[in-house]
C-alpha cells in the first residue's frame, strides 16, 4: 500500500493509569451443575450417532485437559486420564494420584485403573492392560472409534495421542474404523466448545 492509499488515522494511542473497578468478595464459590455435564454428553453423543461412532475416547494431560474437564468436570493433575464414551456408558481410565478425583467429578464414571498414567516411580502392579480395558468398555471388532486430543487434522487417520493408544486402539478394531473426533467439540464452525454457555 503507498502512502497515498493509507487511511488516515484519527488520533493517537496513548498510556494512561486507571482505577480497577472494585469487584467485592464472592460470597460462595462458582459451581456447575451436574446437569450441565449431562446435557453436554447428551449432545456429544448425538454428534456421535451422525457420525456413526460407537465409541469416542477423550485423551487428556496436564496441558491439554479442556476437553475431558468440559464434558466431566473433572481435570486431571499431573498425570494423564482417558474417558470412554459410548452410547450409554461412561469411563474414565486414571492413575493412581487422579482416582479420587475423578470419582468425585460432578458426572458420574465407571472408573478403571490404569497406572500406565501414573508418574514415573509409582506402583504399576494393580491395573489390567489397557487392550483389556478398553474390549470392557466396548471397543473392539466392528466398533467405529473417535479419538480426541487437542487438535485436528487434515486426514481423519491422524492423532495426537500417544501412540501406544493409538496402536492398541487400532490393533481392537479395523484401523480404518478409527478417526479423529476432535472437531465435534472444537471445530471452528460448529465444535460443541466454540459457542461458550453462561456455565
């Protein structure tokens, strides 16, 4: 653009000091309700049945845990977590340090062992393998499977989950049966999490 073709501009920017509005003291602190948690779900698995999924699976870890906290209210700390959700199921796989929690999220979960999740150190000895886990909660031949990290892609075969679960999910179930989901809650247009709610 020439300096003939710039716009004119109508004043200048400048600094300046102000007072913050006084907000108070909350008198209690902020709490969705299960409800809400329910009726998210709710939508997520009509998303699922347009898409023909069976099964969604929600990774989540410390820095991207978004997704499992909106659906659940539940957020994991310091270790990993996966949620399983099928057409009328829900569970979550934690580690050690995350299974208190998670059973005391707002929406209730079937909960599993899994201490693969766990911080490096810690026992290992009482959790199934995850292949187990997850033919448990419904994965498995014929079963068409949506992963959810945190991003999208242009293939539908690409994930950003760990491999490890990537590949076991894929060696359950026909490897062309498993895409990525992540768009139903984040894509641009119409991801469940784009339009915030007043929760």
């Amino acid at each position: 653009m020439s300096a003939t073709q710039r716009r004119p501009t109508k004043g200048r920017a400048r600094v300046d000091w102000i007072d913050l509005p006084a907000f108070g003291t909350a008198d209690h602190e902020p709490v969705i309700e299960p409800a809400t948690y329910v009726a998210r779900l709710a939508r997520l698995r009509e998303r699922m049945a347009e898409g023909k999924l069976e099964r969604v699976l929600v990774y989540a870890d410390r820095e991207h845990s978004a997704n499992i906290s909106w659906l659940t209210g539940f957020d994991p700390r310091f270790e990993e977590a996966l949620l399983v959700i099928g057409r009328d199921s829900v569970a979550i796989l934690v580690g050690n340090e995350c299974w208190g929690a998670a059973g005391a999220a707002p929406l209730p979960m079937n909960r599993h062992l899994f201490q693969d999740f766990s911080l490096p150190g810690q026992p290992r000895d009482r959790s199934r393998p995850l292949a187990d886990i997850l033919t448990a909660e419904g994965v498995g031949k014929a079963t068409r499977v949506g992963l959810m990290g945190w991003k999208t892609y242009a293939q539908p075969w690409m994930s950003d989950l760990p491999a490890y679960l990537v590949d076991t999910v894929r060696g359950l179930c026909a490897a062309d049966d498993v895409v990525n989901a992540t768009g139903l809650l984040i894509d641009a247009q119409d991801g469940l999490r784009v339009i915030n709610e007043p929760e």
